[in-house]
C-alpha cells in the first residue's frame, strides 16, 4: 500500500484544465504499486488512474515507460494508456512530482493463480513481445547482472544474518550465473515485472497488464523466467509443473521458442530468482525510516534459486518438446 | 490511510454471490478512514464501497450505523446507502471480520474549505438533523461527558510532555465544562465527526456525508459545535467568522436554534475541542505498535480550546441575532 503524496482536490482541478476530461467527480488514494503515489480518479469522461512518481523511479526513465504503453496499447496490449493533455504531453507535474494520467483497466488481480491464468500470463507476455518490436527508445536493464554484482555488493555479509553462510551462497551462484548466462538469445523490450498484482482478470480472461516501471531491453525468455518464479510457485517452495507448462505452452503458441532460449531456461530461471532474492534482501537490511511498505521475505527466492538450481533442462518446466 | 484486512479478489467473487451486483469487474484498496479497510469496487451493477470492520469499531454497534444510514438516504440525505444481500442483510462477514456494501457518492473533500463550502455543511447538517427523527434506535455518545473524563484519567500526566501544566489545564477545563454542560436541549442524531475528510462536494455543491461510525443519540447543537471546530479554524489557531457565519448562517435557515442553544454554543465549542483534544493526546500518549496511521497532533486542539475559553457569547460566531 503506498500514497507517498497527498494531493488536493483544488490542484488537481487545477491541473485536469490542461486536459479534455472535463471535471473531477472523485479522487481516492489507492493501495496499488509501492514505488509510485496512486489515485482512482473519475472525471465527467470516465475513470482514470492518476500516478506522482516518488522518488525511486527515475524521472528520465519516463518517458520511455509512458511511450513504451502508448505504442503497445495502440498495438492491442491490455495495458494503461497514457492521456494526453491538450498540448499532446503525458508526462506532467503535479505537487512537485512527475505525474501522469492513464487510462482505468478493470480486471482484479488473482490471489491464487490457476493453470488458466497462467495460460493467460504465457499468451500476454508473449504477444507483449512481439507488439514491443519498432518501439524505438531503449532502456537497459539496471537490474540484470551487472547490477547484481553491486546490490551482493551492497548487502556485504549481511545474508549470513537470515541464514548461515548465505552470503558465500550468493557470491557463488553470481558467480555461476555471469559465467553461464547466454548471448545471442531473442531480445527487445520486456516487462521484467509481470508479478500477480501486475496483471488483472476478468473472470479467467486476462484483462490488463500494468505497471511498466521495470520495462527495458532485455532478453526475452529472461521475462519467461521471471514469470515462472512469479506464478508457478506454491507455498514459495513448491514447483506446480502444471501451471509453467500452461505458462510456457501458451507462450510458444504466440512467439515460438528458439532451441537456445529452451536450453538457457534454467539459467534464466535462476538469475531471475536471484534478483528477486537480492533486491529483497537489499531492502532487508537497508529498511527506509518511515517506509509506508513493510519489505517483503528474501527467502522466497532463496528457495526458489535453488530449485532452479537442481534443474537439468526445461523438461523440468514441463517444456518436453519444441 | 488504512487497509488493515487484506480481501482476495476470489473471496469477494464468492462473497459477491449473495448480492444481486453481478460479478466483480474491480477492486482497490483505498487511502479513506482510519477505522476501517476500505475498497473500492466496480461490479456490473457499478461502483461500490466496500468496508471491513476492524477492532475499533464495536460490531454491536454497527446495526445502528447501517441502519441510520439506510434511514437518511431514503430521506435524501446524501450519504451511502447499503446494500442489502437477497436476504435483505446488509451488514455480512467476510475473511473473519464484520463486513457491508454501500453505494459510491462521486465528490471530493476540499483540501481548503471556503465560506461557500461551509454554509453547505451547515446546511446539509441541519437537514440531516431533522431527517434523523423517527429513527428509532439510539446509541448513547460514548464520547461525551463521560467519556472525557475516562480518557482524561486514561492520560494520566502525559499532557505535561506535550506542554507543562498542560493536565491541571485540562482537568480545571473538563471540570469547568462539566459543571456548566447544558440540559434540555433539543437532541436527536448526530453525526459527532463531520470534518473535511468526510464531505465530499461536486464543485461548491455538497454532494456526499460519509463516516457515520461515530454517530449517536446527543445534543444537535453539540454537532453544530463539532462543526465549528473542523470548518472555521485557519491553521489551526485562527478563527474564521466570516465561514462561522455561513455555516450557522446556513443551519438556522433549515432548523431555527433556540435561544438556550445559541446560549450554550461556546461551551459546547469549548467541549467540541477538549473531545478531540483527549482523543489524540490519548492515541499519541498509546501509539499502536504497526499501525498505519501516524497520530495527530494534539495541540492543534488545545488552541482551539482556549480560543472557545475566551468567547463570551455565540456573537463572536457571528451569530448575532436568532
């Protein structure tokens, strides 16, 4: 839950002047997101979503993440579509902050994932994929290995404290990964976020994607790994093979694997546990003074790094053949 | 803000089956009360708050709440109006905890009251006073007289942290307060916690009264008092009288006070902000391990408090004829 900044109702009828929505009919701080300030807001035109980045979201980045659901929902992807003020910006202020207006997508957010919904998540980020191609701006990943060198860096021996001997267990499995991790594979802007609350439903049909503050150039079957530690997990521990092979077989429907991509799966699967697990414990052992956000449990990735870790090829995911 | 109990979109899919709403198309935790989880939620039937009790709200109490709320709206009042499930209940349980659906009222709760908006809530005051008749539970003022000097005994000396000599002040003040409280006044229902945050207007026209869980059977004046204290104060310390008089101004056209009321209305300010005084010195002396919301500050109060000291007589309210 975050509202970071508090916004009057005067200013923001203030600010909604420079767009065509007419006038504001309600305004609620909504608990969605923890890196941003979020309000439901209803103009005459309809239900919006009113985003003020705090501080931890780059404010040159913006543009890119903005421009990145422009071009993909004119494409077709259910994602938030950035409006426009009369004068054709997206990108504005308000109360001191970056802020912009998209547009409302209904759908909720499933708390216990099925293998349809996880069908849902292959099929959405697959055609995600392809609809990101001619998207001009880049943007590297921040958090791919190079940025994994320096949050072990940052969290020095302090993993020893949630479980002896972490740290050394960190530094050698960074230290696998950077040294197994695939060139050459498919890549282009991916979503590197698509967690649960990222992604709604409407009844079992998928019904939005949201918060694009992770999107970069990437490889693409890394985002496939990140969405296999995000949905196919019970109990943080439990591997469902059902739900990745829904996940993974809707996915290949849309965008075929390449036999390299399938081989480097594990790998992927592993370096995207671990960046969970480092930013978590980052954030762990760095709690923010006054932070509105309680920082959620490393070892959920912990335990998750080292199934990947045991696992010998995509079969293992349920993928048994191209 | 304050979402306290976490509801999964599946649970209030099951819970939804109850109601004739149709099915869940969307569900936001949001930033409103500070007793209460709130969400708002779009079902095929449209827009809806849906509320979670928590601990602070006694659950015998809530048949009144619901039941008032139900009374005022069908006569007009603008305040959210339940929604009973096909058995015609309104007031349910979901994850363990007391729970009800109310309509959504659109407005916005201005962040600097103007004259205008004051002479709205006096207005909107008044005729929830007299629609109020003929609803035939009652529910005593738990935070009246009484009440004060519990929560008076409650704080001990921990005033004198926040200002020394500040608790003789404020026994020499309950004490005062007590031996002058008037008897005889005309009583009815009354909301006892009409701030800002719970006023919604669609431009200068009041659209929406919400938060009747304080709500109670006492003096009608008392409210008007509690109203002057949450409308007419600049920076906390500086009496308007221009929007005092728009609010009295605009409650007497609805509902004539009588002479004794007009009479008591400094005491009864007075005692207005000795209620809220107690209450945050009382939360800020026993701050909640893990809760959301930080406490207010209490002196905010106190100088309203012997801002009422020093009034002789309603005129300075600009009340200066009947």
């Amino acid at each position: 839950m975050a509202v970071y900044t508090d916004v009057a109702a005067e200013d923001l009828a203030e600010f909604l002047r420079d767009y065509d929505l007419g006038s504001l009919l309600s305004l609620k701080g909504i608990a969605e997101g923890v890196e941003n300030s979020n309000y439901f807001m209803m103009t005459e035109a309809g239900p919006f979503v009113l985003t003020l980045y705090e501080k931890r979201v780059s404010a040159a980045d913006l543009p890119f993440f903005l421009g990145l659901m422009d071009h993909l929902a004119r494409r077709g992807v259910p994602c938030p579509i950035p409006i426009e003020d009369r004068g054709g910006a997206a990108l504005k202020e308000l109360n001191g902050r970056p802020a912009a207006i998209v547009s409302f997508l209904k759908g909720v957010s499933p708390r216990r994932a099925t293998a349809g919904h996880c069908g849902g998540v292959g099929r959405a980020l697959a055609d995600m994929h392809l609809k990101g191609a001619g998207f001009a701006p880049r943007r590297p990943n921040a958090l791919s290995l190079g940025g994994w060198r320096k949050l072990v860096e940052g969290c020095g021996r302090g993993a020893d404290g949630i479980e002896p001997g972490l740290s050394d267990e960190i530094a050698s499995e960074l230290a696998a990964i950077e040294a197994g991790w695939p060139s050459g594979l498919p890549s282009g802007v991916i979503h590197a976020d698509l967690f649960r609350d990222n992604v709604f439903f409407d009844g079992d049909r998928l019904s939005g994607l949201i918060d694009f503050y992770f999107a970069c150039n990437d490889l693409f079957a890394y985002d496939v790994a990140i969405c296999l530690n995000a949905w196919c997990f019970e109990n943080a521990r439990e591997f469902n093979v059902t739900k990745a092979r829904a996940l993974l077989g809707a996915y290949r429907r849309v965008r075929p694997f390449e036999a390299a991509e399938v081989e480097a799966l594990p790998l992927l699967a592993r370096g995207a546990a671990l960046r969970f697990l480092l930013t978590r414990l980052f954030d762990w052992l760095h709690p923010v003074d006054g932070a509105l956000v309680t920082p959620k449990d490393p070892r959920e990735y912990l335990a998750r790094m080292r199934f990947h870790r045991g696992v010998e090829s995509a079969a293992a995911y349920g993928l048994l053949d191209r």
